[in-house]
C-alpha cells in the first residue's frame, strides 16, 4: 500500500525481505521480484546458518550495491562494513540503513580490491568472521581474493551471475584454506540459459 512507503526523499522504493529499499533509476535492483527473493533469503539462510565455533560477530558486505542483501542480515551482527564502487549506491545504503535503525553499519565508496588491501593491513585474520560477496559478472579482481585470504573470514557468502567466474574464484579460494559447503542456483531469468548462484564457503578446521 502507498501508505506503507518510506519518504525519506528516495525516488523509487522496491520490497525486498519485508522492508522497503529504497534506490534510484541508475542502481542495481534485480528485476525478478518473487526470484530476488528467494535469493536473498537463500543468502541470508546460508550466512546465518549454524555452524559449531563460528558466531556471527562483524559483515563485510562486498559489492553491496544498495545495501541488499547484507541489510537484511544485518540485525544479526555487531558492525557492518559495505564496500561498493557507485557513490550513489552507497549514499542509499547509509539511508537505507538509517531507516531501519541500523547505527551499526557503514559504507565506503571505492574500488574493492583498494579498500579490502587497506583493510586487510588494518586488520588481521578473524577481526571480520563473515563476508558476503556480489561481484558483477567478472567476478572477484584477484587483489581482493588476495586481501580476503589475509583477512580470512570464517564463512563467506557469495552470490553470482556468472557461473564461470563463480567456479574460478571457488576453485582459488578451496586452494588457501577454504572448502564449499553449498551451491544453490536461483533461476532468476527464466526461459534464458542465465542463472543466479549463492555458494557457502567455510575455513576448513
């Protein structure tokens, strides 16, 4: 209903997970409602999905876009850090997360492979325990799997579009101490050969 819509100056509101995201006509928002769903929820069953040792404690949220679907996790974790490389989008993830009282998570504008390298030298292993990956089609630029080795979550999420590059940034990261627990395609695009992907990934003990 109208009346159920935010006004906090967004030009387009969009539901997903049960709140209302807000965007603009240049941001990235799957087209497919029902399938973005399905995805989404898959993304968050799969970060938050109990595993002996592993408590969920810090996000990073790579190519967050607007902040979902990492927002939608979000109440489940002390901080939250987004990394995007669209300025505007990051400017909506901030609003976004103001609007649903989420004081913990910020967001940073940039490169992902400049800003995990920097952190990465910020931080040693185990500081950020998860991370949720949404790369575009090229999938994850080697610097960044480089600085995530360092940074060495105990899961990762990662959502793709391209099953080529999804399975060539798995197959590096089984190589350094990471092992994949699940791989759930979403038919996001029906009657076409494209699909959508979440993969699981834990360190291996």
């Amino acid at each position: 209903r109208r009346g159920d819509l935010p006004d906090d100056g967004a030009p387009l509101y969009l539901p997903l997970g049960g709140r209302w995201f807000g965007i603009d006509p240049a941001s990235f928002f799957q087209v497919n409602s029902r399938a973005a769903e399905l995805l989404a929820a898959t993304a968050v069953d799969l970060l938050l999905s109990p595993q002996a040792g592993v408590t969920p404690r810090r996000l990073l949220d790579v190519y967050c876009g607007a902040g979902a679907p990492g927002l939608l996790a979000a109440g489940h974790f002390d901080e939250v850090l987004g990394m995007e490389y669209d300025r505007r989008a990051v400017l909506l993830a901030e609003r976004n997360a103001r609007r649903f009282g989420f004081g913990h998570c910020r967001y940073e504008a940039g490169d992902a492979a400049r800003l995990l390298t920097a952190l990465a030298r910020k931080h040693g292993p185990g500081h950020w325990d998860h991370a949720l990956l949404d790369p575009p089609r090229g999938g994850v630029a080697p610097e960044a799997l480089e600085a995530l080795l360092h940074l060495a979550p105990e899961r990762l999420v990662y959502i793709s579009c391209n099953p080529a590059t999804l399975a060539r940034d798995l197959a590096y990261l089984e190589q350094y101490g990471y092992q994949t627990v699940k791989v759930q395609p979403v038919d996001m695009f029906p009657r076409t050969h494209h699909v959508e992907s979440v993969a699981l990934m834990s360190r291996k003990m």
